[in-house]
C-alpha cells in the first residue's frame, strides 16, 4: 500500500514459481532500464489498483496460466504493457483484465508470443507508437509451448466501451484469434483475425484488412477509408455477402456465404 517500487533492471514486483496471490494499491513503479513492473507466472493472480507504472520494457508479463489485472492504473512502458507467453501446456491460457487508466507504449500496447490468453479491456485510453494495440507472434524461445495439432482456445480479446486508434495484427498461425468489439469504436488494420461488433461498435479500416465477421454485423458497422480493401470470411451467424463499396471510400468483400 501507498510504496514506491523501483527496479535498476529486471523486475519491480514478481512471482516466481508458485501459487498465490499479490497485490499492490496506490503504488508507484518504476523500472530503469531493462525489465517489468509485474510478473505472473505459475497459477499467480496479481492485482494492481490505483497505481502509476513506468518500465523500461514490459509492464506486467505472464506466463500462462498466470493471471494480471489493472485496475486504474497509468501506464507507461518502452515496450509493451501486457506480453502473454507459454513455457507449459499448449492449451494454457493467460489472463489479462484491465479496467480504466490510461497506457502508452512503444511497441505493441498488448503482444502475446505462442500462448493462448484471455484479455479483457475496458473504458482504457491506450496508444503505441508503433501502431500496434494487440499483436500475436511465434515466440522464438524454444521452450515454447507447441500447439502440435491439438485444438486450443487460442487468443481471445474482449474490448468494452472505448474509441481506439491502432491496428490489430495476427501473426501467430497455430492458433485462432477473436475479437469481441462492444460499445467500441476501432480505427485501424485488422489482419487475420476473427470479429463481432455489437450495436454499439464500429470499424474503421485504415488499411488492406482480412478478416472472419461473426453474428449478425450491420453493413453500417464497418467502414474503410478510401483505396482500403477488406477481404473478409463469413464466419458463423455473418449475413453479409459480396461487395460492398462503404462510406469512407474503401470496399468489403465477403466470400462463404
């Protein structure tokens, strides 16, 4: 409670090899150079509310089944804010639940490397120099955790009650990406991943996008800007079929209905 918590280098505030729960309120933290504020790993759940954390490279890392939840916190990281990855079970799923405050970042604002996770945010204002908001990779550490055939949950993200700017960038081929869009708007690049908007939700593509559209999306919830190309699947639930030109210039294009 109310403490400051400053690291040279490696990490601030961290689990390491167990089963627990930490948590820290009305804190600062502050990582110098190489590191992380918060770590957890193991069946760890760790809870920060009302707090500033400025690291040098991650904000909070989690090896899954690891838990993290922010609570109101500001964040500001030269790299990135939440990195999920697996050393265990390919069907391991890291949490990741952020609610309020305010984050900016260098690199992708949430990057998870061959891991399966569950990432929850709402009412956050968030930016990365980068570009990127969430960000799917191979991780190159070759304790990894490999899919090998099995059926995984893979990536799922939910996004509540936010207007972003950022792209949303699928790069990691063995397992499935969703993103669940509610009462959020989203300006940006969506490669490889699957979709819903509700009724309160909206996006706009700044770029050549591919997507899957689940449920019932109006036409009306998607848009793209001029000389922008969203090559889409229809996926479960999805009505919409062939080309559409949208308002913003740019064109839709839905094939497997």
């Amino acid at each position: 409670y109310n403490s400051t918590i400053i690291s040279e280098n490696w990490g601030a505030l961290s689990t390491d090899g167990m089963v627990g729960y930490l948590e820290a309120n009305n804190c600062n933290f502050i990582v110098r150079k190489s590191g992380y504020g918060t770590y957890a790993d193991g069946s760890c759940k760790v809870v920060i509310n009302n707090s500033k954390m400025d690291t040098a490279t991650f904000t909070g890392i989690i090896a899954a089944p690891g838990q993290i939840y922010l609570n109101n916190v500001e964040v500001t990281s030269g790299g990135s804010c939440g990195m999920i990855h697996s050393i265990g079970a390919a069907t391991d799923i890291g949490k990741l639940e952020v609610k309020g405050g305010r984050i900016t970042t260098e690199k992708a604002v949430f990057l998870i490397k061959s891991a399966c996770a569950d990432l929850v945010v709402e009412d956050a204002e968030m930016s990365s120099k980068s570009g990127a908001l969430i960000q799917s990779i191979i991780n190159d550490d070759a304790n990894a955790a490999k899919v090998n055939g099995q059926n995984v949950t893979g990536i799922r993200a939910t996004l509540k009650k936010m207007m972003l700017e950022g792209d949303i960038l699928h790069e990691d081929p063995d397992r499935p990406m969703t993103i669940t869009f509610s009462d959020t708007t989203l300006k940006g690049k969506i490669k490889k991943a699957a979709i819903s908007l509700d009724a309160g939700s909206k996006w706009t593509a700044t770029a050549d996008s591919e997507v899957t559209l689940l449920g019932g999306i109006d036409i009306k919830a998607i848009d793209a800007a001029k000389g922008a190309t969203i090559t889409a699947e229809a996926g479960q639930g999805c009505t919409l079929k062939g080309d559409y030109k949208l308002a913003g210039g740019g064109t839709l294009k839905v094939k497997g209905n």
